[in-house]
C-alpha cells in the first residue's frame, strides 16, 4: 500500500491522513468542498506546527508531510489509491453514500475501511459489491497520538483482509485489536455507558459538574473527568453514538440521558461552540471560565464547627492511614481497638508508615515524631468523650456498623460529629442508628487514605448544614479534595465506576473480546491507568461484586445486575491478587 485515500477532513480524518503521511505513505484527501479541504488544512496545519513546537517533528519533515498529501473534491480521484479510510460524520445514510461511490470508483481488489465509532460495519459492507473487502480502523482522537486501532471484522471479512490492515495498522506505529461489528466494539461500549450514566447524575442535581469530574480524576486516577471528556468530544457526537448503541443492544443504560438532547438543541455542544456542561472562554478553546453554576468557597452552607480531638474506630488499612492522616496534619487522635495487641499492631502499622514517609523525603523526622506523639490508643468507646470528630472504620458490614453507632450516641458530647467510611452502605441506616441524626455524615476516604486527595462527603436527608460545612472544612485542613453527594449507593466513584467493570466482564463472558484486548482498548484508547480486568483484581473481586449488589438493590436497573461470571468466580475463591488467581493467574 503506497497511496491511500482519506475520506473526510474533520478532525479525525485530518489526524488520520497526518498519521499515514508521517508514515511515509502518500495520501489522497477528499472533502465536500473548498471550504472544507481549507478547514480540514487548517487542521493539518495546527496539529503539526504544535509537534514542531514540541520537538515531536522537524520543519523539514513537516513540509515533505505536506507534500505527500493531495486535496480533492471528488470520490472519482480515489481510483488509484490501494486502499480507502472513510472519516465522515457518524451517520449510516451518509456513510453508506459514500462507501456505494467508492466501490464504483476504486478497483476491485482495493479495501475500503470506515472509522465509525459505533455504526455496523456489516451495513456498510453490503452496500458495495465487495463485502468481503469492508472493514472497521476506529482510530482514537487524537490519532496522532493514541496508539489504538479497534479493527472490525464483519461475518463475511475476508480472513486475508484482517491479516493485511492489521499488519498495516502496525505499519503506522499503532496498536491493533481485532474484534466483531457489534454497537460500540470496545471501547466505546464500555465508556459510553459510564458517561452516560454521568450525564444522569448531573441531570438529576445528585452532584455538581465539578464533583463528578473531579471524583473520577482523583478518586480512579483517570485523566479526565467524564463531563469534561464529553464536552472535549462534543455533546451531538456522543449523542449519535448513545443512541446508534441503544439502537442496537436495547440497553437502557445506552439510551442518551434527555439533557443531553436539550442542550444539543439549545447549541451547548461543548469546546467547539464554546459552551456545553462547562463555559469557554472561545470556541474550541480548553480554557474554562466561571459562570452561573461555578460553585463558591468549598466550604458553604453552615457554622462550621471547631475539630481539634478525633476518634478512629476500626485497625485496619483504612484506619490506620485515617489516623495518620489526621495527626499530621496537628490533630490529637484517639484510635480504639477491640484488644491491646491489635491496638499495639495498629499503632506500629501508622509508626511504619510515618517511617517510610522520612525514608522518602516526604516527612522530616521532627514533624513524624510530633504526629506519633499525637496518637493513643485504647480499646474503650469512653475515650471518645471529649472528641469533636469520630470516623467510624470498622468492616463494611451495616450491622456492626450501627453497633459501633449506637455505643457512640451514648458517649460522644453534644455538637460531636460522627462520621462513617462507608464506600456503598446507606449512612442514613447509621445516623437512625443514633438519637442524634443530624450530626452522622458519610466521609468517605480512599485507600490509600495516605496518598489518595478525594474525600467523598456524604450528606443524608438528616445530616445539618454545620456538620456538612464542617466535613468539608475537616476535608481542606487535611490537604484533600471534598466532593459532596447525597446517601446513594455507591456515592459517585464507586457508582460510576462498578457498573463500567461489570460490564467488562459481560463483554468477556459473551467471548467478544480477550481480557488482554479489553485492558488494551481502556488504557490505550482511552488513557485509563488500568484496565478494567486488571483493576478488578486489585480491588477484589468480592469487593466488586458486594459494592455491584448494593448498586443493583438501589438502583434496581437490569443492568446493574452483577455478572455471572463475576459471581462464579467468587463462588469459585478466585478473587483476584489477594488469593493469586482472580481473571488472571498471579501464581506462575
């Protein structure tokens, strides 16, 4: 293949015909118009300079780049080219126009790829009087830089075609994964249900723009927040994908939240027109400027109460990182245990881990002494008397959490307020537990409590506005980032983030894709700094599958049912990392 045709100069078509010219090919570029071919140039232009900028590319080679490209207005100039990428917009009527006059025009022998993101391939192919020669490259945006390549076989793909674009694929220095035309292949299908699932929770004013997005970046580490991710790619693009999705799976979970709608219709598309779920400072720009729905100083809404003495319930990880969390940052910390050798162990964990701290650079030797000094513990619901603030890090078991509850109501002061590590279970069913509702709050830590900045503040119908304002002002002393939501299943990280996983593993148990493919897709075309599959077996797939429960319970939405496979495999004691086997195998 030494000339290939590109079809559509949008910004995926531009990216794509940049990424062959770099490769040494020679491409034909075709658009509807002048007009067109000036802006998909324009494209071409800005892209290249940045890497020129960036010492990513030379001047030299970006002027033989350009001169390996020719622009047309007409289909008819494909007829020499080796092989065809079609990149025009997400629409079958539109698509299957062209790929009709491609096979007109183009010699017989030549294969003609689509890069939809979501719409049949098989549609496509059959439209043409070379199915066997039809194939899906969805390129990732930017395709300059995201290495992967989903290559779609349909039912009748000539084998030897597969083999030739994936050896092509990897000609351009990316990654391929072979996979079959079903709505989203893989990537798509499983991000888009997350986003959307986004999409509902600002809808329904569960949580702000700016919590959700941040949730997700510091709490799973992602790259972006999914609001923002959506106004990157624009609204009316991930419309048409939902819906052509929900089209084909019928998965309500696929069908687009109405808003999204709305705000299409209303012109918020997002960076391009320069509004969507946040305000631009110009079209296409990254830059976001405040507006109406910027939210104030993190801590509103109520007296925020004085905390100097905290008690921690509980000796595990998450206690213990809790407890050192708050003696470093000046707190005097009462941590109880249900014996003295676990409240011994417990004490030299938070020493060790201070110890690692000066080790590396993080802590000087006079403030880890200081904060060690801070802490005693015992193994008394007493000594939590004349504390102003007690975290509650016991077994994610309700029952004992409302035990630990109940003895606290009957010790802690008046004006005390009472929190609960929860990740899935209703703090409310905690703070009933209580003659004092209105003082529990959710303040839910991540592990490790240590390292990771996301507090997730968990308000209950019940919860005052002095002890939410005092949560998040706990939150800011302590250097982490609060976000707040109501008392739901799963908050906002595990809500978004299980029914992903879950998913994963449906599209593993229907044998569409290999565990490795599916990791592969979510890191590399995604920017995820773990695959799904990977991260299950981290978490533990016990973890997951309790944390699923509870969402389906909540929620009660078919698809939030846990997968089979995910059952079986618990069922089975093979739960991940912990046990040495979860969906991988850790003991070869």
């Amino acid at each position: 293949m030494g000339t290939v045709g590109v079809v559509g100069l949008g910004t995926m078509g531009a990216g794509i015909a940049e990424v062959l010219a770099r490769t040494g090919l020679r491409v034909v570029a075709v658009e509807l118009d002048e007009d067109t071919v000036r802006r998909g140039r324009a494209h071409l232009e800005h892209s290249t300079a940045r890497a020129v900028k960036r010492d990513k590319l030379s001047s030299g080679d970006q002027s033989e780049l350009f001169n390996r490209i020719r622009y047309s207005t007409t289909l008819s100039d494909l007829a020499e080219v080796d092989m065809v990428i079609e990149a025009v917009p997400e629409r079958m009527e539109l698509k299957a126009e062209v790929f009709a006059e491609l096979d007109r025009v183009c010699r017989p022998d030549v294969i003609l790829a689509s890069n939809t993101s979501s719409l049949s391939v098989t549609e496509l192919s059959v439209v043409t009087k070379r199915p066997g020669k039809v194939v899906g490259m969805h390129f990732f945006n930017p395709a300059p830089v995201l290495k992967l390549v989903e290559v779609v076989r349909t039912v009748v793909t000539e084998p030897d075609v597969i083999t030739d674009v994936v050896a092509f694929v990897e000609r351009l220095g990316k990654v391929p994964v072979v996979i079959g035309d079903r709505a989203g292949f893989i990537a798509n299908a499983l991000l888009f249900g997350y986003l959307n699932h986004a999409v509902r929770m600002f809808e329904s004013r569960y949580a702000s723009r700016e919590d959700i997005d941040a949730a997700m970046r510091f709490g799973c580490g992602y790259p972006m927040g999914p609001l923002q991710l959506l106004d990157l790619m624009g609204l009316d693009t991930a419309y048409e994908i939902l819906d052509t999705m929900y089209h084909q799976s019928r998965n309500r979970l696929h069908a687009p939240a109405p808003v999204l709608k709305q705000m299409i219709t209303a012109g918020l598309l997002g960076r391009k027109s320069g509004r969507g779920f946040y305000t631009y400072d110009d079209v296409d720009s990254p830059i976001v400027v405040p507006d109406a729905q910027t939210p104030g100083d993190v801590v509103q809404g109520g007296r925020v109460r004085e905390v100097q003495r905290v008690g921690v319930i509980g000796t595990g990880t998450m206690a213990t990182g809790i407890v050192e969390v708050f003696a470093k940052a000046g707190h005097d910390v009462v941590m109880r245990a249900r014996s003295e050798v676990k409240a011994n162990a417990a004490l030299e964990t938070v020493r060790r881990s201070l110890n690692k701290a000066v080790l590396r650079g993080k802590l000087t030797e006079e403030k880890r002494d200081a904060a060690i000094a801070r802490v005693r513990t015992t193994t008394n619901f007493d000594d939590f008397a004349d504390c102003d603030l007690v975290v509650e890090a016991v077994a994610e078991e309700l029952e004992v959490k409302k035990a630990v509850f109940g003895a606290l109501d009957e010790v802690c002061k008046p004006g005390a307020v009472l929190a609960t590590t929860t990740s899935s279970l209703p703090v409310i069913e905690c703070a009933a537990a209580t003659s004092r509702p209105s003082d529990v709050v959710g303040l839910h830590f991540f592990n490790p409590a240590q390292v990771m900045k996301l507090v997730e503040v968990v308000h209950t119908i019940a919860t005052s506005p002095d002890v939410l304002a005092t949560a998040r002002a706990v939150c800011v002393k302590l250097g982490k980032h609060a976000v707040s939501c109501g008392d739901r299943a799963g908050f906002i990280v595990n809500a978004l983030l299980f029914p992903y996983l879950n998913d994963a593993v449906r599209m593993l148990e229907a044998h569409y894709a290999d565990a490795d493919d599916i990791d592969g897709a979510m890191t590399i075309g995604c920017g995820l700094p773990m695959g799904p599959f990977a991260l299950l077996d981290v978490v533990g797939l016990d973890v997951a599958l309790a944390i699923q429960r509870e969402l389906y319970l909540e929620f009660r939405e078919a698809g939030f049912a846990p997968a089979p496979l995910l059952e079986h495999l618990v069922t089975a004691g093979r739960l991940g990392r912990k046990t040495g086997k979860g969906f991988r195998d850790y003991t070869v």
